[in-house]
C-alpha cells in the first residue's frame, strides 16, 4: 500500500521566506506560468496538509530558478514510511427496524 505524502512543502515555504515573498506574491507567480493555485493551496502544501501535484513541483522549481531535485529533502524514504499494520475495518452494527405499535 502506497501513502500519500508531502515532500517539498517546508522546503517551498523555506524558499519563499528566503525571497521575502508573502504566500499572496508566490502564488501570482505560479498562476503567471499557467498552474492554478490559490493562497489557501499554497498554505496547504507549505504545511504539509496536502500533496503538490507534479505540475505543482515543476513550477515551484521553475518560479525559484532551481533544479527540481532542490525542492526534495536528501532522504526522503526517513520522511513517508510504510504504516507498521493495516487499518482496521469499522464494525457497523446493523440496523434494526422498529416495530409500530
């Protein structure tokens, strides 16, 4: 089973801060070079509560003039394991009618 996961986003954030951009200018620039993207996404992805698509992490690379390899951290696999065991199933009781009097 493959897990979702954010690699890139502290890194985004980083970068940003170090240009002194507002999440508001980053955004304008990544909607300049044709992905759609609100404030509210970029927070999202700068904290780690969703994943950048691959467009996302091409344009963030080509906004801060990096190479894309830049954006990841150096050990990504210590970042995203496996989970140890499966989810359990929820038991769902089922549903009984009541008898009209």
């Amino acid at each position: 089973m493959s897990q979702k996961c954010n690699l890139i986003g502290r890194n985004v954030s980083r970068e940003r801060y170090q240009r002194g951009w507002s999440q508001e200018e980053l955004v304008t620039k990544v909607t300049l070079l044709g992905c759609y993207m609100t404030r509210d996404i970029l927070a999202s992805i700068e904290t780690l509560r969703c994943v950048a698509s691959d467009k996302h992490v091409a344009i963030f690379a080509a906004v801060f003039d990096m190479p894309i390899e830049k954006l990841f951290p150096p050990n990504p696999h210590l970042l995203c394991k496996e989970p140890d065991r499966e989810p359990q199933r929820r038991r769902h009781k089922p549903k009984t009618r009541r008898r009209k009097k």
